[in-house]
C-alpha cells in the first residue's frame, strides 16, 4: 500500500473550521475505490497543525488520487487556508492494514 501522513498548518483564523473546510475533499477522497482511509486528527501540542493519515491499495490508486478532479479542486481551494506548504512523508509498505502494536498487548 501507499501510506502517507502530511501536517497541515493552518492559518489561526480557520483552524477551528478546518474539518468543514476540508470536508468536500475529504469525503471525495474516501469515496475513491483505491482509498483505504483518508484520517485528519488536531495536533494536541500545536492547535493550528492538522495531521492527515493516509492509505491507498496500490501505485494506481495513488496516482488516480492525485489525477482526479476533486485533487485538483483542492489544489487550489485549500493553500488559501494554510499558513506553510504542508509536509509529507510517502512510502510503500507491504501491508494492506494496521499492525498491533506487540508492545502495548491488550487482553481480549
């Protein structure tokens, strides 16, 4: 799979509005058949900082992403809303889900 997790620092005014603002590409991206899931989570240490945890099947699924319109619409919606170029981190892993965590075992 295509793992990627991005942090996107938004300007003070929106940050509270950030889910709304990200909400139409949000569920467009989700809808996309090669999504395995598209997860924002507010920065407990940093307010304005959003971190977004994603996952897509394969190189085509990620590259369908990054071809479609609703990425395209972003492209242009969204940097009005943040204060820096997000950053990124991008890798292909062998795997197709979460691993759990041997360290913190949980009885069941």
């Amino acid at each position: 799979m295509i793992f990627i997790t991005a942090k996107f620092r938004v300007l003070p005014e929106h940050a509270d509005r950030w889910a709304e603002i990200s909400a139409e590409f949000t569920q467009a991206t989700r809808n996309e058949p090669g999504c395995l899931w598209f997860q924002w989570s507010r920065s407990v240490d940093e307010p304005n900082e959003y971190v977004l945890v994603e996952a897509f099947r394969d190189d085509e699924a990620g590259g369908a992403h990054v071809k479609s319109e609703h990425f395209k619409a972003a492209q242009q919606s969204l940097p009005p809303y943040l204060a820096e170029t997000p950053r990124i981190l991008n890798m292909t892993i062998p795997q197709d889900d979460w691993s759990r965590l041997g360290e913190m075992t949980v009885p069941e």
